[in-house]
C-alpha cells in the first residue's frame, strides 16, 4: 500500500508518516519499482500501535521505545502516565482558579487585575509577615497596609481569602485573615460552612472560628448548625460565638464543655453572660442539676460544676448550692458552702 493510501485509511498524514520514518518509528517494507514507499500490512497495524501509544500521552521517544524494548512493561509507564496527568490536571486546576479569582474581582483595567494577581501571590508566600500584610491590606483597602497601593484597591474575592483561612497555620495571619473575611461581605458564611465539613480537624476549627467573627443571621445559622457537628471543637467554638451573641441554643454544649473540662472557664463565662434573665438562668441551673444528676459525671467534673453555678443569679440555682453543700461529695460540699457565703455577703 503507497503512502497516500495508508495516509488516507489510517488518518496520520503523510508528512507525519515521513517523520515517524526519519525518527525509525516505522519503515516501509518494501518500494515499488519507481521507487515509492510500499507499506506492508505489518507496518499499518504498527503505525496504529503508534497511534494508539501517542493517545495515552507518551512522547515519540517514548513510543520508540516501548516499541523496540522486548522487556518494556506497559505498568511502569502507565503509572508515570497517571501521575503526570495529575500533575497537569492540578497546575490547569490552579490556573483556572486564579484566573476565576480575578474574574471574580471585576477588575476595570490590567492595572486593577495586577493588583489582584500581586495580593493573591502575597497571600500564598512562605513569608508569614507577607501574608499578614496581604491580608491587612485586603481588610483594610488603601490603608498603609497596602503598601503603596492606590485609595480603590479591588478587592480580594472572597474565596481567595476563606482558602488562605482555612490553610493558616499562623496565629497573627489568621487573625488578620478574620478580619478581612468580616469585612468581605456575602458568601464568606457559606464557603466557611463548607470547610466545617472537612475531613481535616484544623480545617474544621479555623473555619469555625472564621465563621464566629462574621456578623449577620447566615453566620449565626451555621453556628447553630455546628452545635451538632461531631467534632467536639467545633461544637465548642460555635457554642462560645453564640453564646457571645446572647444565643440561648448554646446552653447545652456550653453545660458539656463545663463538666467536660473544654474551654471549661470561657464556657462558664459565656453561661453568666446568657443568664441575664430569670427564665435563661432557671435553664441553665436545671441543665447543670441534668449534669450533676447523671451517673457518668465524675468528682472533677461536679466539682467544675458547682463551680460554675458561681455565675449564675437566681432562686434556682441558690437553692441548687445548698443541696450541693451537703453533698456526700466533701469537695463539692465545700465549694457549694462557700459560694452561699459569697451570695450572702453579695446581698
């Protein structure tokens, strides 16, 4: 079969057939007596094998050699294959999320879109003090922050800032960054609840803590979504915020972090604050008796109980103190006597 014949049945053109020839890929058997290339049927079903090897990825070079290498086994290259297309999937990913980023930002000219580029560079440098910088400067547009930039800086899009959040590791950074996800407006609280879910534990915590500095009704709802979540770090850091904005649904996690020793004396704190009204702190008194009551609630954990019921104003919870002061508990005894005092002095 002539060149023009294989060119037309096998879809490789003909000057694509001369390369594979001058690179040894595939030579023609035989010629015809005017001296054109002759391709016998071995040669076809190689030049599809060719095709099919170029299909996957590989180079010519690696073609050739995996077709003249008698010992060549296709494993090796396949898994080479299957990394090196993860690895362009992941640079074209993050490619496309920059480019989405900027997109985001509604830059007016090349100017506001470098700015753009430059602040997202900033936010993913080694250098903790460049980061922290980045994320003043897109809390505070304009500020000396921004080191020099103009008065209306575009902003950073909000997705760029909640995936520098959710990857902080740096105290000072991440406070920074809070500020900036506070001061973004809409779609923060969303994206934030979508990292309450992640599989790592200290995506979970810094996405709940993010989510407890945002104002507003769709943040407060994925707080009180969380007092549900598994992790016990989310619980408490979503019952703290609550109980900061004066949410009675934290009552519960807030008795638990109390008798479990978490964050035992800020819970404490956050309980004293709900319980500004008597029917609050009633709840809250009846939910310490619940504790106090239950079988599993060990000596510590009663005693940080008792403690805690130091906060709490009303007939409820006195009278709960003096039947705590004759506990058979003598620890538990003591600290209840002593807090009556405290309230009698007090008046």
């Amino acid at each position: 079969m002539l060149i023009g014949e294989v060119a037309r049945r096998s879809g490789v053109s003909a000057r694509m057939l001369r390369h594979y020839e001058s690179l040894g890929l595939v030579r023609p058997s035989g010629r015809t007596g005017s001296g054109y290339r002759e391709y016998s049927e071995e040669d076809i079903r190689r030049i599809f094998h060719i095709e099919s090897l170029r299909a996957l990825g590989l180079s010519l070079r690696e073609v050739k050699r995996a077709l003249d290498d008698a010992g060549f086994t296709p494993f090796a290259l396949v898994d080479d294959l299957i990394r090196r297309t993860r690895e362009r999937i992941a640079a074209e990913t993050e490619l496309l999320t920059r480019l989405r980023r900027i997109h985001a930002a509604d830059p007016a000219g090349w100017e506001d879109a470098l700015q753009v580029v430059t602040l997202l560079q900033a936010l993913g440098s080694k250098s903790a003090d460049t980061r922290q910088r980045a994320a003043l400067a897109s809390a505070f547009p304009g500020s000396s922050a921004s080191s020099g930039s103009s008065a209306d800086e575009v902003p950073v899009p909000v997705e760029a800032l909640v995936e520098a959040a959710l990857g902080e590791s740096d105290p000072h950074v991440a406070g920074a960054l809070r500020w900036a996800l506070a001061r973004s407006g809409d779609g923060a609280p969303a994206l934030l609840a979508e990292g309450i879910g992640s599989p790592g534990a200290a995506v979970r915590e810094r996405a709940v803590r993010s989510l407890a500095v945002l104002p507003g009704g769709e943040a407060a709802g994925h707080l009180r979504d969380a007092l549900a979540h598994p992790d016990a770090v989310v619980r408490g850091q979503a019952a703290l915020a609550l109980g900061a904005r004066g949410e009675r649904d934290a009552v519960p996690t807030l008795v638990d972090m109390v008798a479990e020793g978490r964050n035992d004396t800020d819970a404490a704190d956050a309980l004293s604050v709900l319980a500004g009204d008597t029917a609050t702190a009633d709840r809250i008194t009846a939910r310490f008796v619940e504790r106090l009551a239950q079988d599993t609630t060990e000596a510590p954990a009663r005693g940080r109980l008792t403690q805690a019921l130091a906060g709490i104003p009303g007939t409820q919870a006195y009278r709960t103190l003096v039947e705590l002061s004759r506990d058979a508990d003598r620890a538990v005894a003591l600290t209840a006597t002593y807090l009556l005092r405290l309230r009698d002095v007090q008046g």
